[in-house]
C-alpha cells in the first residue's frame, strides 16, 4: 500500500474555518495551490452574474470539499477528469482541470491515460471532446506531442 501523504491538508480544529469570509478566504488559497491563474479567471467571470456562485465554488468545492484529507490532490483531479468527461460538454471546465491535474503532478501520459480509459465507460465521443480539451492545455504549454510511457 501507497504510504505517501494523502493530502496538504493539516488544519486543526482550531485552524478550521469558522466565518463566511474566512471560508471563502481558505477556499481561494486552496484554489490557488492547485488552478493558479485558470481558477482566478474563472471565478471572476462570474463577478458580473453570479458573485454567489463564485463563493460557492471556491469556499465550499475548494475549502470544504476539495481540501478534505481522503484523496491526495492528484487523485481528486483523475476523478475530476473521469466525471467531466462522463458528463459531456464540460469541455471548459476539462481544461481548468487538465491544468489543475498537470499542477498537481499528473504527467500529461497520465492525463491521456485517463481519457483513453473514460471511452471504456463514456463512450468514444466524450473521451474524444476530452483528449482534444487535454490536447489544447497541452499545445498551450508546450507538452506536445506526448508520447506513451515506455
């Protein structure tokens, strides 16, 4: 069995969040750990609509949910992957995560191989929208072409 840490997550009781904008301030440092920039502009695209979700997003997908100690952040991000893909037309959404996913120490084999296994239970056409989601972030930061792991 894997002995590596499971998670960054090493708050105590007393370290727990407590107020609505200690929440939301602890969502966005989790945030930024893990989707830097592409989760910055994503919550602030929302400024102008819907405020409340971006809380939403960051204080409780990312402060409450995201930061839980069960999965390390890579594992969160293959599950994330697998169920974007599922869901189909999430294709931006699958892009912040590829970026997340490369942040947090997949390699882009590993992303692909994820992708390739989801056409399994999703059907081809949605790893396909999800390969050419990955392609993209890839192409955007220079990991083309990927080759298979030897």
């Amino acid at each position: 069995m894997d002995t590596t840490a499971t998670t960054t997550n090493t708050a105590t009781a007393a370290d727990v969040p407590t107020t609505r904008q200690e929440r939301l301030d602890h969502g966005l440092e989790v945030l930024g750990r893990i989707d830097s920039e592409a989760g910055a502009n994503a919550l602030a695209a929302l400024s102008d609509i819907s405020p409340e979700l971006a809380h939403q997003v960051a204080a409780w997908g990312f402060g409450e949910i995201y930061d839980r100690p069960g999965l390390a952040p890579r594992d969160r991000q293959l599950v994330t992957l697998g169920m974007l893909t599922a869901l189909g037309g999430c294709e931006p959404q699958l892009r912040v995560h590829v970026n997340a996913s490369l942040n947090v120490g997949l390699s882009p084999q590993e992303i692909v191989e994820a992708l390739l296994q989801s056409a399994v239970y999703c059907g081809f056409p949605r790893a396909l929208n999800a390969t050419f989601a990955a392609k993209q972030v890839f192409a955007e930061r220079g990991l083309l072409p990927v080759t298979p792991d030897a």
